[in-house]
C-alpha cells in the first residue's frame, strides 16, 4: 500500500533563529542516556523544547531522524508515514535498508508483522540512530500509541529515541523508570538560569542589570518564553525599569502581557500580515501571500523568525512557517473581536487556496470555520464523490450539515450526496428522506451525471437494506450511466456484481468485481479498494472458499481501518464474514470478538435485517460451542423471529436453520429442532439444507435407514444447495450412519470426504463439534489420511480446545508402549531399538498420538494424556 504524502517539514530538523542561546549543559544531559535508554523530554508549552532538541540534533544530523507531530498524526497511517520518511531521510540509513521499501499495512500499530519489521529494520543499521518525535503529546489516539509502545518495546539496541512533548505521554513510563530505562528531562532541568537568561537579553541587545535578570527569572520561573518576548519588549523600552516594575504588577497572565507588548512594537503592516495568517496552524509562502495580499508575505516571515523568534519556519526549502502558539492565539481572538468580518474573508481566501492546491479536506475545514455556505456548496459540488471514494465520510457529512435542509433539499445533487453518505452508515431512514428531496427538486433536463448519480445511489440503497425487488429494479437504471464520473464506478461495478451473484452466475461477478477493484486501486480510491474487497469476498463464499473470504474480508478492514470505515456498513459486513469464517473454523472466541460491537453506539452503522440476522445467528452458534448453550440458543431464536418471511438472499435462512438446529439438537431441545425443520422447509423449500435437517432429525430418532434416505438426496446433488459447507456436514452425517449401521469401509469413505471438503473450504466445525463415533474414528485412522492428515490434526486440536475432546482415546496396544515412553528422556531411535520397530515406525506412530491427543509435540502429549488419564503424573 502506497505510503500518505508526508510534508517535507515534518522531517526536517527546526533550524534555531540567530538569537538562539546554546544550552550546552542540557546538550550534556541530553548525552548523559546510556545506550538502551529512551530520553523523555516533557515539559509545559514555552520551555525550549524543539529548539532544545534541534540544536543537539545538528551536532550529529547524519544520525538524526526527526518527526513534528501534530494532531493529523493520530491518524495510524500518517503517524507511521511520517516516522518511516524521517528514518528514510536519516544517512544513518543505508540505500538497501529494509526501511525504505516497507509497505504500509492499514492499521499498522496493530500489525504485529510491520512493527516487528520495521524493529527489524532499524536493528540492521550499521551503527547508533537517533529518532526524536516532537510534540508527542498531540497522539492522543489508541493505535499510534500502541504503535508507539511497541516499538518502546522492542527497540533495537541501536536507537535512541526521543519523545519530547507538554505533558508525558500514556505509555508505560513507570515500569521504565523502575528498570533504568528511562532518561528524563523535566521543566525544572530546563528553566533558564541566571546566566543563561542573561546572555539572551544581551542576544536581544539588552545588557540587563543582575538584579534586572534576576526579577525577570524569579518572576518567569525560567520559562523560555516569557524570557524571550520579555527581552524583545526591553530592547525597545524607553524606560526598561518601569516596564519591568509594569511587568512584576500586571495582574494579567505573562503570556497576555507579553504577547501584547511584542504586538504594539511591532508595524501595523507586519501586526496586519500576522493576523490574516493567524487563521492556518502552518502556511507556506505562498499561501501567507494568498491570505495577507502582500507578495513579500514570505520574506516578512522570514525576518519575524530571525529577529523575533515569534515565527519558526520548517522543511527543507524554509518556506513553510508556524506562529508562535501563544501569539497565534492572541491574534485569531483579536480578530474574533474586532474583525468577525475579515475572519470570514481569511478563511475564505485559505479555502480557495488549498481547493487549488488539490487539498479538498483542508479546502472544506477552513469553509466551514468561515462559515460561508456558498464555498461549501461549491466545494462539494467539485469534490464530494472524490472525497466520499477517499473515504472521508465525515468532512462531507459535517459540510453538508452545515449547509443546512433548505439548501441542501434545494439542491439534487447534494441531496443526492447526502443520501449516498447516509445509506453508506446504513441509515436508510435519513437516505429515503433526501432521496425524497432529491426528487422534490428534480430538473426537467437532468444531466448524465446527475441521472447516474441517482440511479447508483437508489442500488446502494437496495444492496444496503437487503432489498431484493429494489435492487432488481435499479439493476437496469445504472448500467453505463453510473461510469460517466468515474470517481464511483468502482462501486456500481460492485452493485453489478452482486447482481450477478444474485444470480449464480460466479464467474461473471468475480470478473466485474476485480474490474471495479483494479479501477480504484488505479485511482487511489481506498474507500472503493475496501467495498471492492468486501464484494469479492462475498462471491468468495458463495463459492465455497470460506479461506479467501477471510482473506478478503481481512484485508478491505486493514485498507482503511479508521473509524470512518468502521461506521460503515461496508465494515459491518467484512467483520461479519471475518466471524462467519472463524466460526466455520470453530474458533468461536474470535467469532464474537468480530460480532461485538468495536465503534462506540453513536458510530456504529445501522444494520439490515439481513445483516442483523446473520451476526445474531454466528454470535449465537459461537456462544453455544463455548458452553453458553441456552444463552446461544435466545440468540438463534431471536435470529430466526427477525429473518421469518423477510425478503432476501436465501443464505441469510439457510445459515439460521443449520445453526440453530444444531444446537437445539446438541441441547435436547428436540421440540425446537422440529420447529426449525418446519420454518425452513416454509422458507427455504426443497434445498439440501431441508434435506440434512431432516435427515439430522431422522437420526435423532433413531431411525439410521430413514435418516440415510433423506440424507442421499444432499449427497447425491439431487437439491441444491445454498450453503457449500452443507455438504461437510452431510459427509459427517453419513459417517455416523455408516458407522450405526457397521458399514465401516463406508464411513471411513464418508470421513475422507469430509476431510477433503473440510480442507477445501477451510471448514472444521461440522467436524470439531461432530458425534464422538465420527471422532473416534478419525482418531483410530491417524496416521492414514495422507494429504489430509494436516486436516485431521487441525480438527482434533481445535475439539480438544473448545474442551469437547475429553472424550476416551481409542489407542492400540503398540501406540500406548510409544506414549509410555514419550516422558523419557529417550529419542526416537532409542525408543525404535526398545521396541524392535523400525525409526519410521516410531514417528507414525507419534504423529498419530499427535493428532488422536489434539497436540503438536512431544511435550503436550505427554501434558494431554496425563489430564485424560491415560498416563499417570508420575510416568
């Protein structure tokens, strides 16, 4: 995955201004970590911190990668961007270094296998490498954080990293303080002193007096800030005592009356240009021009940042600036005050700026703080499907509320918008009513675009609400039309596809799919990459290949994983199938992980029936298989009251019926199980689902013959089928009726069957939950399967953690010897020479223990046989 653009100013070392005061007894604290160490550098706003840390940084800057951090970086993807560009600018880098080829996953402070590559990466460099992130107190989110003390953890040995910020930042501090991995540098280490704030007035050209240095130090505290505007405002004094008798009295804050004095020093023009660039956080030249209207904007801010200090500039050109905090804050209050008028307009211009410069979420922010609602509109009238395919759901949806109803239901277009945006979160309630709004204001002469704009919006809003009859009768209305803005064609390729899944017809609908995917990945579109991930995985399953629908469903969350992507129902759905194939891999722990809610209520997308019923149904099929029958169960029952008689795919029934029939079985609730039967045969008609139920219900009754004669119609494909696993569960139950009625060649052909299915489709659970005649068997064959026996171990391993292995191990009389002998100290070719046998004959008969215990090694053999009995605790 392509890195995000990171600005060259957020890697590049601050550069000092000329009346920067060196600290050299803070450079030899700084020099003081011992290797292994991280410096922490905290302390308020105003202590030198930044240039505290630039100045060491140039004393070694071929060992120094620098990140500025900012609130944009609690955002994973930009935080992890940013930290892999400074370390690829870093010369203490080498050109063939891992580093600087590292594909950037979705999430990557949850990826285990980027952060344990990147720990690698930087482990492999040559020599020492310093890493300073600045302003860490700005990651307030949890996955840069985590991130974050992941690599805290795991720090090669080589890097010294630096986190420098206003308050410490929540990581695992105290534990490193305990054990001596902490260097810290705290306020009280950084307050000037006597000297140093005596040199700085004299850097101001102000030779103060010592009692003058130390009224200005007792009453600042040290504090760099107020000792740097306190000297610029004494350079200039008429009378510097008085300003200092002024200063010792004021009952205003410092920062107030600091900030105050600088301004009303400074020319009207240059307190002008400053206001009018107080409205953007950084700006480079030429936006400070587009904004003040002075073409000299950029120079002006250079002399500020040599003379002053109040305007730091960053990056590689020098171009891009920062104002002071403290002044910046002055100014845009200042303005709010006094000029309400002319903040409008500064927003304006800044909006106009980076609309131009192709930066529409920046375009769109600083609209809205201008409160102008025309800009809005136009802005979204340009960018809104591109920003609704990047994802951005949230800028759109905050602009458009902004807007307001009575512009917005003026407008088809954006009441198109809004409706795309809401039927995205699943709200079809809130998208039926700007659909409605849409059509209250249609044109007589609607352009192409607007046309396929509706017509792809009315088939989101079908696909999302699971309905069938809507989504048939929008199939025709989008076609070519939706391909005329090519921001969305990926996603009516996807409602193409699933049309044609609807259908069967599979192969046609993986090919469209894989079209739309390719076309947004060519555009960029991550949003679009997802939904198209999510729909492949979708035909996935209807094909049966349950493995790469978790793959799928895996890797459209880890495309766009932010809570943008999860308040969506797109994410709704890719969790859902990521649980659907933990469940079909009897893994019901993770199962309902997935089927948690994982975004707080107010975010998280509203559900279709459809997909309601899907999520109730795995959440309660898992609950069952960890014990939590009757609690599983309420779950099925209220899966089956919400699917009963509703529209839609047949898999949604389908999956209810297996599901909950099974476990109403597993629990006695024979009742039930028949009232399943007979919901299905009314929902789902002559299917194979029917048939095994039947046959299941059949076999319950101890009728073998009878339960055979419906079984046949599944096995033989004479019904369809909806489900493929389907079939792995009637391959089981055809062994267990094999093996009822002592047809024992049968059922060992019934098993191999199911094993073949079972690993085919990466399906275990019909077998891991199967009836203990079936798993005896397996256990007794091990060793026998072949190519399946990878297949069979995995079975047997998951019964055994899901606690539904405890049943008798069948084992032969030479199998026991060799387990008798596994706690010994022997190896294998001594236990060969022992027994008389073979060194091969050994190892088969290992690997079957191996698999009839449900384990992978020698030493949980001999722990699992122990619990079941079969070896006492002292052997």
């Amino acid at each position: 995955m392509l890195r995000p653009g990171v600005p060259a100013v957020k890697t590049a070392v601050p550069r000092p201004p000329p009346s920067y005061v060196p600290r050299p007894r803070l450079l030899v604290a700084l020099d003081e970590a011992a290797a292994g160490q991280v410096t922490l550098v905290s302390a308020p706003a105003g202590y030198g911190k930044t240039l505290l840390l630039a100045e060491w940084a140039t004393r070694r800057p071929e060992l120094t990668a620098w990140v500025s951090l900012d609130e944009d970086d609690n955002n994973d993807r930009r935080f992890w961007a940013a930290v892999l560009t400074a370390l690829d600018r870093c010369a203490a880098v080498p050109a063939d270094n891992a580093l600087h080829d590292l594909a950037l996953p979705g999430l990557p402070s949850r990826d285990p296998e980027f952060l344990a590559l990147v720990a690698d990466a930087i482990g492999t460099a040559p020599g020492p490498l310093r890493l300073v992130l600045d302003d860490v107190h700005e990651l307030t989110a949890p996955n840069p954080l985590h991130g974050l003390a992941s690599l805290l953890r795991d720090r090669p040995p080589g890097l010294h990293l630096v986190l420098s910020g206003r308050t410490d930042p929540p990581l695992p501090l105290a534990r490193m303080r305990l054990t001596g991995e902490l260097h810290e540098i705290r306020a009280d280490r950084l307050r000037f002193s006597l000297a140093e704030a005596g040199t700085m007035l004299a850097a101001a050209d102000f030779r103060a007096r010592p009692d003058q240095v130390r009224l200005l130090v007792e009453e600042t505290e040290g504090w760099a800030a107020g000792l740097r505007l306190a000297a610029l405002s004494l350079r200039e004094a008429e009378d510097p005592d008085k300003f200092l008798a002024g200063f010792v009295g004021s009952g205003r804050a410092v920062s107030d009356y600091l900030v105050g004095e600088i301004l009303s020093r400074l020319t009207v023009e240059t307190r002008e240009l400053l206001g009018a660039v107080s409205v953007c956080d950084q700006l480079s030249a030429p936006l400070a021009a587009a904004l003040s209207g002075r073409e000299d904007a950029g120079a002006v801010l250079s002399s500020l940042e040599r003379e002053t200090s109040l305007v730091l500039s960053t990056g590689e050109d020098r171009r891009w600036y920062r104002v002071h905090p403290l002044l910046r804050s002055h100014l845009r209050a200042d303005l709010q005050r006094q000029r309400p008028d002319l903040i409008v307009r500064l927003h304006g211009r800044a909006a106009d700026w980076y609309a131009t410069a192709g930066q529409p979420v920046s375009a769109l922010a600083h609209a809205r703080q201008g409160g102008d609602p025309e800009r809005i509109a136009q802005l979204l009238r340009q960018q809104a499907t591109a920003l609704i395919a990047d994802g951005e759901h949230a800028v759109v949806r905050e602009a458009l509320d902004q807007l307001g109803d009575a512009q917005r239901g003026s407008e088809p277009l954006l009441a198109l918008v809004a409706a795309l945006i809401a039927t995205e979160s699943g709200d079809i309630a809130t998208a039926d009513h700007h659909l409605a709004e849409a059509a209250s204001s249609w044109p007589s002469d609607p352009s192409s675009d607007l046309l396929a704009l509706r017509s792809l919006v009315r088939s989101r809003r079908a696909i999302v609400a699971g309905d069938p009859s809507d989504r048939a009768r929008t199939a025709d209305e989008i076609g070519s039309g939706a391909a005329t803005d090519p921001e969305l064609a990926p996603m009516a390729m996807a409602h193409d596809a699933l049309g044609l899944l609807a259908e069967r017809r599979l192969d046609e609908a993986r090919a469209i799919a894989e079209a739309g995917l390719a076309h947004a990945r060519q555009q960029h579109h991550i949003y679009l990459v997802a939904l198209g991930l999510v729909t492949l995985a979708a035909i996935a399953a209807a094909e049966g290949d349950y493995r790469r629908m978790t793959r799928l469903a895996a890797a459209a969350d880890a495309e766009l994983a932010d809570p943008t992507w999860r308040a969506t129902v797109g994410a709704a759905w890719s969790s859902t199938m990521r649980a659907y194939g933990a469940l079909l891999r009897a893994e019901p722990a993770t199962c309902l992980e997935l089927t948690s809610p994982d975004v707080p209520d107010e975010s998280a997308p509203q559900l279709s029936d459809q997909l309601f019923v899907l999520r109730a149904a795995l959440r309660g099929a898992a609950l069952s298989d960890i014990g939590h029958g009757d609690e599983g169960l309420n779950e099925l029952r209220e899966a089956r009251a919400v699917a009963a008689g509703r529209p839609g795919a047949a898999e949604i029934p389908a999956t209810v019926a297996l599901l909950e029939h099974r476990t109403a079985t597993l629990q006695g609730h024979d009742t039930v199980a028949r009232s399943i039967l007979r919901w299905a045969e009314d929902e789902l008609g002559h299917v194979g689902e029917v048939h095994l139920l039947r046959a299941w219900q059949l076999a319950r009754l101890g009728r073998p013959a009878a339960a055979s004669d419906a079984l046949v119609h599944l096995l033989d494909g004479a019904a369809p089928v909806v489900l493929p696993w389907t079939m792995v569960e009637g391959r089981v139950l055809g062994c267990q009726l094999a093996l009822r009625g002592e047809r024992r060649p049968q059922a060992r052909r019934e098993l191999d069957h199911a094993l073949a299915l079972s690993e085919a489709m990466d399906v275990l659970r019909p077998l891991v939950i199967g009836p203990p005649e079936v798993i005896d068997l397996l256990t007794r064959h091990m060793g026998s399967f072949g190519d399946k026996e990878s297949t069979a171990l995995r079975v047997l391993a998951a019964r055994n953690a899901l606690g539904t292995g405890t049943q008798p191990v069948s084992l032969t009389e030479r199998e026991r010897a060799v387990l008798n002998m596994l706690p010994t100290q022997r190896s294998f070719d001594e236990i060969a020479l022992d027994l008389t046998v073979s060194h091969s004959t050994v190892k088969t008969h290992v690997r079957a223990l191996y698999g009839k215990l449900g384990v992978g090694s020698r030493r949980d053999a001999v722990a699992a046989a122990r619990r079941r009995g079969i070896l006492s605790p002292e052997t």
